[in-house]
C-alpha cells in the first residue's frame, strides 16, 4: 500500500499535492514551519523539523511510509541532505521533484555568483539602491556593505530591528507578477537585484521585469545537492510512485 511523505514548501509541491489528493493517493505534506501561516494543503499536514536525519529515519520507519518525495527548494539543501540520508539508512524509495535553473535569455543582464559571501563582494562600492529578494535568512552578510539602501521582500513582519542599516521591508508572500514587479523597481528606483536562481515560475516575476526595466541581476548559485533520483514535472514523480508501486516497493 503505497504511503507517500511528501516535503513542501514549494509551488511544485502544492502542486504535486493536489494530484495526489485528486488520486487518493495516501499522503503526508511537510512544512518546515518556517512561516506564521503556511498555506493549507489538500492533504494531512505535518509542521516542524524532524530532529536531523535520524529523527527523519525514524519517522519514516514509525508513520510506515513507503516512499519520500523531496519537493523541497533548490536552496533547503540541510532538508535534501537530510531526506537523502534517511531513505538511504531505511531502505525507501526516494525521489526530488525539482525545478530546472534560471538560464538568461536576451536582453537579460545577469551576473551569476557561487554563493552570498560572492553576491556581496559582487556589490558596486558607490552607493546604490538594491532589491535584496533573497527572504530573511541571508542578510546579514550584506552589512558588510552598509553603504546601499535595500529594499527586502520578506513573508513575515520582521520580529525585530532589520539586520542592514539603511533597509526597507516589503512584507509580501509570492507568487509575484512581473507587473507587480516592474512597478516595484520603477517606485523603489533600484539600481540592481540580488536573487538565488531557484528557479520555478513562482519567484521568476522580478528577472523579468528587470530586462524590462534594464535592471542588472546577481544571480546566486544552488547548493549542490546529494545524489538522488530527479523528476521535473507531477507526471514524472506520479511515474516514479506508480513504477515503484508496481514492483510492490
Ligand atoms: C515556508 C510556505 C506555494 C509555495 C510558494 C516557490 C514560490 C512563492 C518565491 C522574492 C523571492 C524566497 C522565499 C520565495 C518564493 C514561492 C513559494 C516561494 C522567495 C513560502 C512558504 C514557506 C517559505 C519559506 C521562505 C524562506 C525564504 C523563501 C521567501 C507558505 C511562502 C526568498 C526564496 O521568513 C523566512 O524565514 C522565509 C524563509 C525559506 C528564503 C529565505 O532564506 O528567507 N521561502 N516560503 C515553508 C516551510 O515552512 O516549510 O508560507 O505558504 C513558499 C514559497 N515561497 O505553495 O505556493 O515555489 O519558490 N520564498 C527564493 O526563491 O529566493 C521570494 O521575494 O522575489
Ligand atoms: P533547510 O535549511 O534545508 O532545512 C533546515 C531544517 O529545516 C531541516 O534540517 C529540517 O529540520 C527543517 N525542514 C526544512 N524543510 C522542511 C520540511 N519541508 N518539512 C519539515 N522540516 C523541514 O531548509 P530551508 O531552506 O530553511 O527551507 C525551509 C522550507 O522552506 C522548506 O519547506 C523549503 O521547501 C521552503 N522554501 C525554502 C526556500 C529557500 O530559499 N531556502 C525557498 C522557498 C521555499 P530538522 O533537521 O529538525 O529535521
């Protein structure tokens, strides 16, 4: 009996939820309870940490779940590390259902950098005015740069004082549109956009209205992520649960 524990978090996996609720598919989505209030799914839901990934294995093994899929993002490598070493240590099928890279097109003026320490040696020395659209848990290594002004774009309101000197926050939870976007650029005048290539529709808006704008972009690079199986799309995780479901796994 096929029992799935699906970790979410992103577009794709409210979006693999839905077709698995549609297919009765028995199902568990996971948030990390990152945010006050995250969205509500088609599914039981589980909110919080597991313990580390032998916390994971031992979840598995006591919720008899017979495969894992990581639909978590590109940039929540402890997670991926984590599910990776879980299944591994409980003999269950694992599969990542994850979004291709960002890849410029024309008139796109990106500068791709290995990590954030790199997006913020990448920052100009004179004064500008950046749109920081990397969430809450990276700012602090843009102090280094004190000399901009930042625009952030966070989910929740900051619990306390913002880590940057000269910082404004957008409280505002995606997905955006690149006419919501290209209006924040023009009435925040920013000068440059620092972003991680996640990748997916849902986080895309800004890159787009940065071309229309001629806006330039840092572009941070994704973690490396353990070995593991890739789907790219629904049919493609919904293939991987019925393949293993055929082989009675
Ligand atoms: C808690 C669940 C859905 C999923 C929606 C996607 C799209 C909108 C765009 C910008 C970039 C950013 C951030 C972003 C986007 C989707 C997706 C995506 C980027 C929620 C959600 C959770 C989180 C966690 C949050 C992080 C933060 C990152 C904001 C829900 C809304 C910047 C990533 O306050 C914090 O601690 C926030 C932390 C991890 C990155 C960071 O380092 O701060 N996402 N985002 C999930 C959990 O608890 O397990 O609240 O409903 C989900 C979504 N955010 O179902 O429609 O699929 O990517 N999320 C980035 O891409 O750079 C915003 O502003 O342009
Ligand atoms: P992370 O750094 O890879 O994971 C840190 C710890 O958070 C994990 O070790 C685990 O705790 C817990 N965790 C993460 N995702 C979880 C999930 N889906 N269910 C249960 N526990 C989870 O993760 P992150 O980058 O902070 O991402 C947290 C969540 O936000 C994920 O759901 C992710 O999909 C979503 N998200 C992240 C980003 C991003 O930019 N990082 C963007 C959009 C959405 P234990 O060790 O205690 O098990």
């Amino acid at each position: 009996m096929t029992r799935v524990l699906l970790l979410g978090g992103t577009t794709e996996a409210s979006a693999l939820a839905r077709r698995l609720a549609d297919a009765r598919v028995e199902a568990v989505f996971s948030y990390a309870g990152r945010t006050e209030s995250p969205g509500t799914q088609p599914l039981p839901t589980r909110i919080g940490g597991f313990g580390g990934a032998g916390g994971l294995a031992e979840y598995i093994r006591s919720a008899g779940f017979t495969h894992v899929i990581d639909a978590t993002h590109p940039f929540a490598v402890q997670m991926s590390r984590n599910a990776a070493a879980a299944c591994a240590e409980t003999g269950t099928p694992l599969c990542a259902f994850e979004r291709e890279p960002w890849t410029a097109g024309p008139g796109d003026e990106w500068r791709h950098v290995a990590d954030v320490g790199a997006a913020v040696d990448a920052l100009p020395d004179t004064p500008a005015r950046i749109f920081l659209a990397i969430g809450k848990q990276n700012l602090a290594a843009f102090g280094a740069k004190p000399q901009h002004h930042y625009l952030l774009r966070l989910v929740d309101p900051p619990e306390g004082p913002l880590p940057l000197p000269d910082a404004d926050a957008l409280i505002a939870r995606g997905p955006f549109t690149e006419a919501e976007d290209l209006r924040l650029l023009i009435n925040h005048r920013i000068d440059l956009i620092v972003a991680k290539n996640s990748g997916g529709a849902g986080a895309r808006a800004k890159l787009d209205a940065a071309r229309l704008h001629q806006v330039p972009v840092v572009l941070i690079d994704r973690p490396a992520m353990p070995p593991r199986r890739v789907a790219r799309d629904v049919d493609g995780v919904m293939a991987f649960l019925a393949h293993r479901a055929d082989l009675g796994v």
